[in-house]
C-alpha cells in the first residue's frame, strides 16, 4: 500500500498532462491555464482522496467523496462548467488513473483489486456529482450507474490484466498514431530500447520509436487490415529478431479508431532454425561423404534420401533412385512378407544388421552387409528407416572356400552331425539342436550312442565300421532330450575334417514319411467313407488266412433307398446313411469278424469259426438293429445273402458267389415291400417337416378323385392322381424348414430355392420305378395354362393333364384352408379367384368341371 501510495503522490504532473491530453482528445473545450491550475487542485485533491478510499479496499470512505467531489463540482459551475462537462471530466480522471495504476508492479491478482476498487471510487464522485449538483435521486443514479458501470469495468479490467500480462509486447495507438495504451512487456521493451526507466507515461511523455512510426506508416498507406513484418532491433542484451503484426480497429461505421500492433519476439527461433540448418548440412556431407551406400527410406517405402556411393553400388544415378520404392530397387526375400526389415524396425526392433545379394543395373551380383534404424519424430511417430549397405563381394570370396561347408552346415533341412571314430559328436548344425531339442553346446557334449534308441545300440557297431569303410545308408530310431523317439534315415560317410577322420552324418526326420506309408498302406485296405476293410483286403484274406478256416460263413449285403436318399438329400446324407449301417454291422460283429465294403452300397462280412446258425442269429441282428435305428432322413435298410462253408474242397470265393446269389434272390422277394417302405418313410419325413402337409395330401386326395370321375378318366389316370396328390410336394424334403414354414414372404432368394422342389420331387420320383408314372407330373404341377409357370414354361396342353387337374384342386383347397402365411378365403371367394384366373393360370375346361363339381358336392368337399 506504501509503494501505491508513492506512486499516486509522485505522479502529480504526469496525471495532469495526461487528463490535459485527453481533454483535448475528448474535445473537452473548457481548458485554459486557469483551468490548468485549477485542475492541478483537484488532482491533488483526487490523489489524496483516492489513497484514503485505497486504504479500506472493501469500502472506502464514501462521506469524504461525496464532501470532496460536491465542493470540486460547485466550483466548477460558478466558473460556468456545465455539470454534464464535469462528469465527462471525471471520466477523463478516471481513465488517467485507471492507466497510472495499471503500471503498479504488484501482483496481477492485487493490481486488479486495485483497479476494481479504482472504479468504485469514481462510481461514488461521479453520484455523489449528481445527486448535489443536479439533484437527480441518488439511489436511482446509483442503481443504474454501477450497474452499467460495474459491468463495464469488470470486463474492461479482465481484459487489461489479461493484456497487460501477455509475453508479447502489446501497443494501441490511436486514429492519430499516438500512443494511447501498452502493456508491462510493450514498456519493457521500450525501456530496453531507449535505456530509461520501465514505467514510462502515455501522451506527449513519449513520441514512438522510429522503427514502429516506419512501419506504421507503411501499413496505414497500403489501407490493410491486418499485415505482418519483420525486423532486427538493437536493445539492452544484443539484436533481437522480431515479427511485428498490425489489425486496424475500426468503430461500428468502419472508421479507423486506431491499431494494435503484437510484436513476437523470433529471435531464439531463428536460432535454432540456424542451427538446424548448420546441423542439416554437416549431416548432408557427413552423408554424402561416408564410405558406404547410405539410403533413407520413408514409411511408405519411398526413397527419400540416397548418397552416391548407394546409386554406384545398383548402377544407378542419384535421379534414377530417388522417389522409387526400395522393393523396385532390391527384390529381397522378405520384401511383400511379414518379414519386411520397414516393418521391423517399425514394430520397435531396433537396428538391424544382415547380409544380402544386390544385383546391379547390368545384372552383376554383389554381396552387402544392410543395416537398418528406424527414424521416429519427437511425438515418437515412425517416419522410416535409414540403411546403409556396406559392400563385402570380396570379403565374401575369400571366405567363401572356408565357409562353404559351414553354409551347408547351418542351412541344410536336414540334422546334420561331424563325428568322430569313437562317436564323439564334433560339430552340429542348428536342424540337430532343433530337432533333438539341445542347444549346440550340450550336443558337443554326447556321444553318437546318447541320441540312438536304445533297442538299436545292438546294431552300432556294425553300423559305424561300415559308415568308415564304404558308407551307409540306412533308417534307425533316435530320440530327443525329453526322451520322445522318432525314426530317421541316416546316410554317413568318412570325411577329413582337421585333418582326422570322422564321419559326415546327415540325418532325416522320416517321420511324415512312415506316417504316410502307413496311411497308404491303411487306405490301401481300407473304404476311406466307414472306415471298414475293402475288396483288396478282403480278397487277400479270403486266398489267405482264412483259405483252411472251416467252419466259416460269409454275409453279403445290399443296402435299399441308397439312391433315393441320395437324390432326395444329396450325397453327404447318403454318406452318413453308409456309415450308419456301418456302424450297425460293426455293432453285431465279433472283433475277428472282417467286415468291408465292396462297392457303392454293398457290403461283405466274413465269420470264421461261425456256423450257419450263428450266421442266421447275426443277420437277425442286423435287422433288428436298422429297424431300431432313429437315423434320419431315412432308416437303414439292407437285403441279406448267407453262405455257410463246411468243407476246404470249397474256396471262400465259391461261398461269397453263393451268398451274392441268395442276396439277389432275397432282394427280389424284398423289392416292393424295400421301395414301399422307402416311399413311406419319404412320406412320414414330408409330414414331419410341415405340420399342415399330412390334412392337405388327404383333402386333396378327394378332391382330385372326384375330378377324375367327374371327368371320366382312366383307372390308371385316376389312380395316378391320387399318388400324385400324396407325393406332389416330396421335392420339398430337402427345402429348409425356415423357408418352408416361414410365416411372411419369402425373399427372392428364399423365393429360387423354394421353387426347386418339383425339380427335386421329379428326381426322386425317377428312381423308384413304383412313382417314375408320375415323375413328369410332379415336374409340371406348378406350370400355368398361360406358360408362365415353372420350371419349363409349359403353356395350354403341352402340360400333362394329371398336372393341370392337380393345380386347380390344390389352389382350391390352399385357398380355403389356413396357411402360416395366410388366412383362410370363403369359398365365394376362393371360386371368384378360380375363374378369374382360368385361362391364365388353371386350365379352364377343368376349372368349369371344378365349379360344377362344387355345385353338385357342396356337402361332400366341404364348401
């Protein structure tokens, strides 16, 4: 409070030509020396005033104001002052003050206490002003005036301390280019520059600087509203770099009422810019300078950067590289794979170092060391990699005749093993420490005979003399070191190295190999689909060890509906149709018992030992077995032949032939009763699959007899009708439940699939020859009269006349009767549909019959 207080009392003078400045700049016209010195009494009175209100910061002492400004303000107006001129005068205080208090060095948070308490202070001389002199009500004045006011001021000293704070030197001048207000770091600055104290004044204290009346004049000239220059300026501490940025301030009527000027202080940054660039260049000749190829490579595989020495190694120039990718330039193996060094050193690996083959422009090869770094920014985002390639072709010639057989060594597939006479294992390569599991340090070691299984160290001896006299070739059983064996072929020979003899062993894991064998040899024997023995083995074991077997019996077996199931569910439900039944023999078998598959669907079970009533008890089992047996779509089925042999004078292939007869017999005594019982279950299959389809076929069954009679067809046709009416939709089987049963529209997808059925239907009916008759019929029982049908576009006659009967019974009754997709129609309704369609899609003669029909049998169809 003691430095404020100086503060106000030292800056008589500067106040008053301050508030005289303004005065003249407000167009106040009442200023004459009298005035002047006037003035100069209220300023020190104002002065002494306001450091007794700065005292009680909270408060203030309102009663001396008021007694203080109300004498200033009768004085006034006995020198003919206007109250009006008086309060602008006291604005004209207030703002002087308001800047004098702005340049205290306190804190910002106590230098705007001060500032709001400053505006307090004014609040009260400029009431206590009116309500004495004008007699205007005070508390009215009052209400309204530190409303207005306090607003104002809050927000103006919010943006003065802002301002007054910023880092940057900060100047407003006025329309005239007069200085009119800058912050702490524009007086700094000043001070610097000029070598005087850093409080200066405003107004006429200070004329600007030559370099900002310079640039001032240039920017008004040029009428911009906002413009940038830079300049060198030599202060207190050395020459500064700075930006200077220039905004016109206009009022709401686009008059200039004057200019901010923001300086930015560049000189560190044009520093560093510097010693970036000193740093770029000794890196450029440092890169351009060193021995080796030198490239930088950008995260998009560009090349960015490449010295000469890069360009000599390809045959290239510096142009013809640069913005290529690298893999245009070298082809590396693991260019376009996972293994791209870009992408690993990317993933954090480090710098990476290896040997590779380049090939120059013309061809030439030439061997390198590569290494790569990555390149990350600051934020630690990757950039690339820089990778400088080393050329070591002759390094790499003279060492090529020592390390050929260490190149062979280390990138043979095959274990690879030098050992001595006595078995010591000399060197390795790193197959062996992968395949056996040790590392080479614990390999060098052991002994040969430490990684023999020992069921074969018997033979090691006679196997190692003649490795040393001719050479071996030969498959044995090594184990690893967690003691898991696996078989290798072994090839050894002697060789020199060091000048003794030992024996160059390569080794291969054969294991794959004896795996392979033994599924050739098993799917030699064997029916890949059930996994049973086939025809190879069977006919090996009958002229084999089974040839003296007596008493032994053989079973033949064909199964039924094989070929219905296929067509009806395709060939994977046929397949596990087979493996059912093969799962059903195996069941009632014996485990000596040999049974195979011979062919497509028949099968052979071979019981030595088993006389003929044994045989009998197996067949009924197998019977049993498929007759209790849940599969679907469709229960195994099969036809059973016998043959019993009792005597050697008869061969096992006598006894098979004789139990393929019986079978054939019995496959004729079992047809019908095998094709009806395939045909049922197809049928039980279609109920199951749609609830509403079983009352359907029935009803349709009478309608489409009373059609018949009606129209007086065949016994044959009339008993077509009624098996079509029973299977017409069997091609549905295979169709999805969710597209069968769904309960809105089908999509067009769902819509071709679904429409397949009379498709499927006519396939399945051509391979039982109880429904190939009316194959055609269910093929055609969506066609319509006018060709506009499916799956053929069959119009007017050219569809079989069972189909076109069939298509308007149906219809009929779908109409009539509920659906998941649909409601039921009233039989008017349903009879409207049928003639509005005869013709179109229903044959009309029949629907003519149909109606009839109606007529006559309301009762008996349940119209």
């Amino acid at each position: 409070m003691e430095r404020l207080k100086n503060l106000i009392l030292d800056s008589e003078d500067r106040l008053l030509r301050r508030i005289i400045h303004l005065a003249h700049t407000a167009g106040y016209t009442q200023c004459s020396s009298t005035f002047v010195e006037a003035w100069r009494v209220m300023v020190r009175g104002l002065s002494e005033s306001l450091i007794t209100f700065l005292s009680d910061i909270n408060g203030g002492s309102g009663a001396e104001v008021a007694a203080f400004v109300v004498h200033e303000a009768e004085l006034h107006q006995k020198r003919g002052v206007r109250v009006t001129d008086f309060i602008s005068l006291l604005k004209i205080c207030r703002q002087a003050y308001r800047e004098l208090l702005g340049t205290s060095s306190t804190s910002a948070t106590s230098r705007y206490e001060v500032l709001a308490a400053h505006e307090r202070y004014f609040d009260h001389l400029e009431v206590a002003a009116l309500t004495a002199v004008a007699e205007t009500d005070q508390d009215t004045l009052v209400r309204k005036m530190q409303a207005h006011n306090l607003e104002l001021t809050l927000e103006k000293n919010r943006f003065l301390t802002i301002f007054e704070n910023v880092p940057n030197p900060v100047f407003y001048l006025n329309e005239k280019n007069e200085l009119y207000w800058l912050n702490l770091a524009a007086k700094e600055l000043l001070a610097a520059e000029m070598d005087c104290r850093s409080d200066l004044a405003l107004g006429n204290e200070i004329s600007l600087p030559k370099w900002l009346a310079a640039w001032l004049n240039e920017f008004r000239s040029a009428a911009q509203d906002v413009a940038k220059y830079r300049m060198d300026l030599g202060i207190t501490g050395g020459l500064r770099h700075f930006e200077l940025k220039m905004s016109r301030m206009a009022d709401a009527g686009g008059d200039c009422t004057g200019t901010i000027v923001i300086l930015t202080d560049l000189t560190d940054y044009q520093q560093a810019k510097a010693e970036l660039q000193r740093a770029y260049l000794q890196l450029q000749q440092l890169f351009r300078s060193v021995p080796d190829g030198l490239v930088v490579v950008s995260a998009d595989y560009t090349i960015v950067e490449a010295n000469e020495k890069l360009a000599e190694l390809f045959g290239l120039s510096q142009a013809d590289l640069l913005g290529r990718k690298c893999f245009d330039v070298w082809d590396a193996p693991q260019c376009h794979s996972s293994g791209c060094i870009l992408k690993v050193v990317a993933g954090g690996m480090g710098v990476i170092e290896r040997e590779q083959e380049i090939a120059t422009k013309d061809g030439r090869k030439r061997h390198a060391l590569v290494s790569s770094a990555p390149l990350f920014a600051a934020d630690g985002a990757f950039l690339g990699m820089v990778t400088s390639v080393k050329d070591i072709t002759e390094r790499k010639k003279a060492e090529e005749g020592l390390e050929n057989y260490r190149q062979l060594l280390q990138q043979a597939q095959d274990i690879i093993l030098f050992v001595s006479k006595d078995g010591r294992i000399l060197d390795v390569n790193e197959a062996a420490c992968k395949e056996y599991g040790y590392s080479r340090e614990e390999l060098l070691r052991l002994n040969i005979r430490d990684l023999r299984e020992p069921a074969t160290l018997h033979l090691y001896r006679q196997q190692m003399q003649q490795a040393f006299e001719t050479g071996i070739v030969m498959e044995t059983i090594h184990r690893r070191k967690d003691g898991r064996a696996f078989p290798v072929e072994e090839s050894s020979r002697r060789v020199m190295v060091g000048g003794e003899e030992a024996l160059l062993s390569i080794i291969r894991n054969i294991t794959e190999r004896k795996q392979a064998q033994e599924e050739i040899k098993y799917l030699s024997f064997h029916d890949k689909l059930t996994g049973l023995y086939n025809w190879a083995y069977l006919e090996k074991q009958l002229s084999g060890e089974l040839k003296n077997v007596v008493p032994c019996s053989i079973i033949m077996g064909d199964m039924n509906g094989l070929k219905i199931a296929n067509d009806a569910f395709g060939h994977r439900a046929g397949d596990k149709l087979l493996v059912e039944m093969a799962a059903i023999l195996r069941q009632v078998c014996r485990s000596g018992d040999i049974i195979a598959r011979t062919g497509g669907d028949e099968f052979v079970i071979v019981l030595p030992g088993a006389d003929e009533a044994a045989t009998h008890a197996v067949a009924e089992r197998i019977k049993t077995r498929c007759a209790q047996s849940i599969f679907q779509p469709l229960p195994p089925s099969i036809s059973l032949g016998l043959a019993t042999r009792t005597t050697t004078d008869q061969s096992l292939f006598e006894t098979l032939q004789e139990a393929e007869t019986r079978m054939y017999r019995r496959k004729l005594l079992e047809a019908d009763s095998a094709r009806s019982f395939s045909i049922q279950s197809l049928q039980r299959t279609l109920y199951e699959k749609n609830t509403e389809t079983r009352e359907h076929t029935e009803r349709l069954r009478v309608l489409v007899k009373m059609l018949a009679l009606e129209m007086e067809l065949s016994t044959v046709l009339q008993d077509e009708l009624d098996l079509l009416a029973m299977l017409h939709d069997i091609g549905k089987i295979p169709i999805p439940d969710d597209i069968l049963n769904k309960p809105g529209k089908l999509t067009a997808e769902e819509w071709e699939i679904m429409k397949r059925h009379s498709e499927i239907g006519y396939r399945i009916a051509k391979t039982s020859p109880e429904l190939a008759p009316i194959a055609e019929y269910i093929l055609a029982h969506h066609e319509r009269w006018d060709g506009q049908g499916y799956p053929r576009g069959l119009a007017g006659e050219e569809i079989p006349l069972a189909a076109r009967i069939l298509a308007v019974a149906d219809a009929f009754d779908v109409m009539v009767n509920e659906r998941p997709y649909k409601s039921a129609f009233s039989t008017e309704l349903a009879i409207k549909e049928l003639k509005r369609h005869a013709g179109t899609q229903f044959d009309p003669h029949v629907v003519t019959v149909f109606l009839s029909l109606l007529d006559k049998n309301a009762d008996a169809i349940g119209a």
